[in-house]
C-alpha cells in the first residue's frame, strides 16, 4: 500500500490468483483503476474447480474494477462459478507478433544444435516449460507409440521438446523405456523459438489444461500444421480439420494416430497450416491485441474520471 501511494498509479493490472491479492492494498491506496487478468490455471487446479480457490477468487471480487478473460471458456467461469457480472467482463484474445513468426520460405530450414539436420527426417515438436500442466511425458508416449505402429515412422518421424524443467528427467526416461532415446533431441531453454518453429514439420501441445496459448498462436503465424489437446482456450483458437487437429488430454494412443496421419499426408497439413497463419492474419494479431486493451484502459479511466477518482486522486 505505501509503495502504490508513493508511485500513485492510475491502473493496478494483476494476473491470476498468485497476484489477486494485490487488488486490496491497491482499493486501499485508492487506485482509480483496477483490472483482474484470468490467463489460465495451473497443475494445482487444472480444470478450475478447486473449492477454495473459488472461494478466494469471490471474496477479492468487490475490489476489482474490471476483469479482463484471455478466452470465452474463462469469461464463462468468470460469470458462471466467481458470480462476476457479466458487464465487468471483457474477453480479449492474445495476439501473436506475425513479423517475427512467419512461415518459413521454402524448405525446412536445419534447427541450430538439432542432431536431425537430414531433409529425410519429419520433425514433430513442441516449446515450453516442462511442467506438469504441460504434460510432454504424454507427448513423448505418443512418440513411442508412433514408432512402434508404423516403420516408416521409426525411420523418419524425430522428436523435438525445447524448454526446462522439472519434467526433463521422466521425458527421457519414458523415451529410453521406448527404446527411441536417439531418435529424440530434449533442446533445453532456447532464444530462438520462431527458428525451432520453422525447423518443424508439425507444431504439438499435449497440455492437460490451458487459457490461449502462446505456443500455438507462434505456431499458427509460422504455418504450421498444430496438433493439441482439446482443453481450454485451444478449441477457440483452431478449427478441427481446418486449422487444426484436436486430442483428448493425457491420450498418447490419440495424439499418436493424429501425428501418423500427419506424418503420412503432409499437404494436408501444411494446408491447414496455411489457413491457420490466414486466421492468425485475421484475428490474432499484436497490434488487434494491443489495441483492445489500450481502448479498455481509455474507457475505464474516462469512467473513472467521471465518478471523480481521477480528480481526487492526483490533485
């Protein structure tokens, strides 16, 4: 409280619970402005239905201005389960920076570090923190699967998983228990994701659990075929068999049949994967993104203003 009474913010924005608590020293100092992001949950409660989460999300429900959902499936949990009126709702897409990620210009280009440079191999792949929520041990399953229902597969389909975590050490065991350890490369932290996007074949997102996703929004604007689990803001995202593929979470025989009938009709999935780059083009772009929220600021603050917070608060 005293740090926002020495800076005297006219917004205080807090994202997911972890910083919900925020919203009351900021009511307290007098914040004329105060907005609640819901992104998505975590491992802890992956499908939103904890109790006591619930419970703390409506107490801190009086000091929250407005909030703002990534997805319609979090508008509706907003208004359905935290009692939220549904006027102090907007729902706002993530928006995607199509100049850094864009698709690739001819060939696939090699992946700096990759061990499967070949031009024979198809490469199927996923970013992010290797965290229960995102479940790469059900993607590398899948992997094992794939290389045991088809030869051909075993031959040319290869495994890419960039990012860290706690996940790591049962990843590799699942793949040596497989017996494709060779056959996938577990790339670590990497600063060069629109590079990894572009050295795929097919982009896949095993998550139990997600609001929009980052990694699938950059793998649309790269034009690549996407493969996900059907949770969350996922389904608002793609169009099954348009832009997308969809498998149930924590279903490493589905995901498996999926990216075999991606491995076995490739224009087909780069065709989707064009339409998905057209539909980030039309509805998630970054300047679409930033645009919203900069109108949303501006009505809330000119709201503010006429109810005389403004005026009380900075002079």
């Amino acid at each position: 409280r005293a740090l926002l009474h020495d800076l005297q913010p006219a917004i205080v924005h807090t994202r997911n619970l972890g910083a919900l608590e925020m919203a009351v020293p900021a009511a307290w100092a007098g914040v004329p402005v105060r907005i609640h992001g819901e992104h998505g949950w975590d491992i802890s409660d992956p499908d939103g239905r904890s109790r006591k989460f619930r419970l703390a999300r409506r107490l801190y429900r009086p000091f929250v201005h407005q909030y703002i959902a990534l997805s319609r499936h979090l508008d509706r949990y907003l208004v359905d389960h935290i009692g939220v009126a549904p006027q102090r709702v907007a729902q706002l897409y993530n928006g995607v920076d199509a100049e850094r990620f864009k698709p690739r210009d001819g060939d696939r280009l090699p992946i700096a570090g990759s061990p499967f440079t070949s031009p024979v191999f198809w490469l199927v792949g996923t970013v992010g923190r290797l965290s229960p929520i995102k479940d790469q041990v059900m993607l590398a399953r899948a992997f094992v699967r794939a290389t045991q229902l088809a030869p051909a597969a075993r031959a040319r389909m290869r495994l890419v998983i960039a990012g860290e975590g706690p996940l790591r050490a049962e990843i590799e065991q699942v793949l040596k228990d497989g017996g494709v350890h060779e056959m996938a490369w577990l790339a670590g932290d990497r600063k060069d994701v629109p590079e990894i996007m572009r050295g795929l074949d097919t982009f896949a997102l095993p998550s139990i659990a997600e609001g929009i996703s980052n990694t699938i929004l950059e793998a649309m604007a790269s034009a690549l075929p996407v493969v996900a689990t059907n949770v969350g803001g996922n389904v608002e995202l793609l169009a099954e068999g348009v832009t997308g593929r969809f498998v149930p979470p924590r279903n490493a025989d589905t995901m498996a049949q999926v990216l075999l009938d991606d491995f076995h009709a490739p224009a087909l999935a780069r065709e989707r994967g064009r339409r998905a780059r057209l539909e980030v083009e039309r509805r998630f772009t970054l300047d679409g993104m930033v645009a919203a929220y900069s109108d949303l600021y501006e009505r809330l603050l000119a709201q503010a203003a006429a109810r005389g917070a403004l005026q009380h608060r900075f002079t």
